[in-house]
C-alpha cells in the first residue's frame, strides 16, 4: 500500500514540477521577449541616429531654413508615415483641391517612365468634369517603376482609394511615386493610411507635404511668391523635392505647384510650357533622367481676384517663373554629396542650340565637376568639354571666364591670369563659370553643382 501511495505522490510532483518549469519557461521566454524588444528598439534608434549623422543638411540649404508658404485657399495637405521603406518618418502625401481647379503638367520624356506618370498624363488628356476638384497622392521610398502590370494595379488602388475618401471622379486623382526602380509598390501600406489622410487634411500642412516626399533631400524645398490681381491678391506656393538622378528632360524631380488665380487649365499649360526651359530644364546634378519625373500645378480659383488676363497675366507669369526658378536652384543646392552652386553662363554661340550644347557639356563634365570639388581652376577641362559639346567654336575666339576673371582668349591663356587668383575664385561656394563662343549673339545659363566622394557614397550603398 505505502508503496502504491508512494508512486502517486511521485507522480504528482512530478506534474507539480513541470508545471512550474512551463510557468518559469513561459516567464523567460516573456521576459526576453521585452528585452529583445527592448534591445530592438534601441538598435533602430541607433541606426536611425546613424543614419541622420551620415546625412548632413547641404552646406548650400537655405540659411533661414523652409520658406513661410502663403496659405493656398482650395488646397489642403497631410502626411503620414506609412512605413513604405523609411521607418519613423513621413512617407506619403495627399493634397485636396477644391471644385473648379485647373490642373497643368508636365513630365519626363524617359522611354521607360513609371505608371504614375502615363497616368498622371492619360488624365489630364481627358475631358474634366464640370465643377471636379482633384487631389495628388505621392509616395517616396518606391518609385514603381518598371513594375509591369502590378504597377499599373498599384496605380489604380491607391488613386481609386483617395477617389472614394474624397468623392471625386477617378480621373481627377494624380499620383507620383519616387525611390528605388524596379521593386513592386506595396501600395497597401498606402491604401490603408488614406482614411488618417483624409481625416488630417488642413491648408497649413504644405510643409508637412514636402517633407514627406524626399528621398535622398536633406531639406524639404519650398517657394512662394504674391501679386496683386484685379480685386486681391493672387498667391502661388510650391514645393519640390530632387537631389540625385537630375537632368533636363522635364520635370527632373517632383515639383507640386498651387495658385488661387482664376486661370483655364489651357492658359497655365502655355505658362508651365513656356518656362520649363529656362527653369528645370536648366539644372544638372548628375545627368541622369529619371523615371518618375513629374510637375503639377493647380489653380483652385479661390483667390479674390479677377479672372487672371492682360498685365495681370504678365506679372503672373512672371511671378510663376520665380518660384519655379527658386525650386530649381534648391534641387542644385541639395545636389548629393554637392559643396558648390555653379552657373554655367554661355554667349556668343551661332545658335540657341549650341549655347545649350555647350552648356550642358561643361556642367554634365565630371572633369570639370571633381575639379570644382577640389577647388582647382582647371580651365583645361573646360576648353575639352566645349570642344567635345559637337557646338561650332573657334579656338581663336572663345573666352573663359571664372567670375570677372579672364582666364583665356584668343587661342590661348590670357597673359595676365594668375593660377593663385583663379585658385582663390574656386574657393566659393558660388561660381560662375563663362564661356563666349563670339559666334553669334545666342546664349544659355544652367546650373550645376560640384561632384564629390559623397555622391559615390550615396547612390553606391542606395538600396541597402
């Protein structure tokens, strides 16, 4: 008997035992599961501070730091962080514009652009719908590009979703996507912030809304300008973001423009039109097109001015180009890894087409552009990179120029430059590089940036 009764009693602490051990496993295992989250919390915010310390703010970003953006009546903005390939920031943005905008665009000529762009411009093709508002939704980290038919479906979901948030006509939802080329979006990351979008919708987020679209950016871009209409003012803001993957083939970046004029969607595309040149199509960082390259702008008609015509329609213009000039220069200045602003100043060619030929060989010439990083007056490879530009010139009457200093004419180095002044010129941050051709009375100024170790650096490790 006793022996029975001691097998019990063994059996049951043996249960009693393993019981305490699964409570004890159960225990650690809870135990260092916090710790682990713990541990992880603190790895990504290392990372996250490594990353930040890598990422300095361009030496050539505005002093006074984002520009204080005039409120656009019709057009309100959010962002959200949507975890798309960035962690603990901002990724995705909505903008909202009101019944009757005008909407005008213009986008990259790439042969294998993205599906937001074919849609962007598929839809302003179409025939608007009387009194429709519109609204854009960009995302950064993914770019969609080259993604076949899933991007196209992509595409389709995240503008249907903002269609029906916003009880707008599909047509009338322009998207963008920036980032890595090739990796399917996954848009439902996007998809499911649109109702918090649509919730935080206000007219003071434009800021918020540049932020959200960088990419390699140090600094969200920013610029306004006002003029006075008949019977208000007139307001414009836009923003932009670009850095890397720079060239002229319109629009070189992402830029969102916004106007409360009265103006038809015909008038602002002529205005877009016909100074995209001049503008965007005149910057370089690195003569790459990209994929995604797109640019809106949008006129809620909520100002209470005039119908936007005769002199007015000149000072508007005029005023638009500012800004658009304004945004290009800020792209240049957050050129990646850039220390030097650099203008590309070209006269005296046979023709507009040579001036641009020239241009853009000198400020495309990574020659020219290490020498500039490094602070050398090397004026050699200027004379190579006009030489190879496929422009008519004439050895003996080109004239180069660093700043007011003459370096060279008439075949040859001008007697009395000296190397220590073209030295102590390249010491700016701010160069003006000019060349005169004395072909002709044609002339071209672009805008470039120098070519660093940390631009390698960049784009070498972008997708890791």
């Amino acid at each position: 008997m006793a022996k029975t009764d001691w097998k019990a009693e063994a059996k049951a602490l043996k249960k009693k035992l393993k019981k305490k051990v699964s409570d004890l496993s159960a225990q650690l295992a809870e135990a260092g599961a916090a710790v682990g989250a713990e541990v992880a919390d603190a790895a990504e915010t290392a990372v996250a501070a490594v990353k930040k310390a890598a990422k300095p703010v361009s030496p050539l970003a505005p002093k006074d730091g984002f520009p204080k953006l005039p409120v656009i009546k019709g057009a309100s903005f959010a962002a959200i962080g949507a975890g798309i390939k960035y962690q603990n920031r901002k990724d995705v943005m909505l903008v909202h514009l009101a019944p009757g905008t005008t909407v005008a665009g213009v986008f990259t000529r790439s042969s294998t652009r993205s599906g937001c762009v074919r849609d962007c411009q598929d839809k302003l093709a179409m025939k608007v719908p009387a009194g429709a508002g519109a609204a854009i939704v960009v995302n950064s980290g993914n770019s969609n590009a080259f993604t076949g038919k899933v991007g196209d479906a992509a595409v389709a979901a995240v503008t249907g979703g903002v269609a029906e948030a916003l009880a707008l006509p599909a047509s009338r939802v322009f998207s963008s996507s920036t980032g890595v080329i090739g990796e399917p979006l996954p848009f439902e990351k996007i998809t499911a912030v649109i109702p918090q979008l649509t919730a935080d919708l206000t007219e003071e987020a434009i800021q918020m809304a540049a932020e959200a679209i960088m990419t390699t950016d140090t600094f969200p871009k920013g610029a306004a300008a006002v003029i006075e209409g008949e019977g208000g003012p007139i307001h414009i803001s836009g923003i932009a973001k670009g850095s890397g993957m720079i060239a002229p083939d319109m629009a070189t970046m992402l830029v969102y423009l916004f106007t409360d004029a009265k103006i038809s969607a015909a008038n602002l595309q002529k205005m877009l039109a016909r100074n995209v040149d001049s503008t965007f199509n005149s910057i370089t960082v690195d003569s790459d097109t990209s994929t995604s390259d797109t640019l809106l702008l949008c006129a809620t008609g909520q100002s209470a001015a005039a119908e936007v015509k005769g002199p007015v329609a000149k000072a508007f213009e005029a005023a638009l180009r500012e800004v658009m000039m304004s945004l290009a220069h800020q792209v240049i200045r957050d050129g990646e890894g850039a220390t030097k602003f650099v203008e590309i100043r070209v006269t005296g060619a046979a023709s507009p087409e040579d001036a641009g030929r020239v241009a853009m060989s000198i400020a495309n010439s990574p020659l020219v552009k290490t020498a500039v990083a490094g602070q050398d007056p090397n004026w050699g490879r200027i004379v190579a990179a006009i030489g190879k530009s496929g422009a008519a010139a004439d050895r003996d009457r080109l004239k180069i120029t660093f700043g007011d200093i003459l370096v060279a004419e008439k075949g040859w180095r001008n007697p009395a430059y000296r190397e220590e002044d073209g030295a102590a010129y390249m010491l700016r941050d701010e160069l003006v590089i000019g060349v005169d051709l004395g072909l002709g009375r044609a002339a071209r100024t672009v805008w470039t940036c120098d070519l660093t170790d940390r631009y390698i650096a960049i784009n070498a490790d972008y997708r890791s």
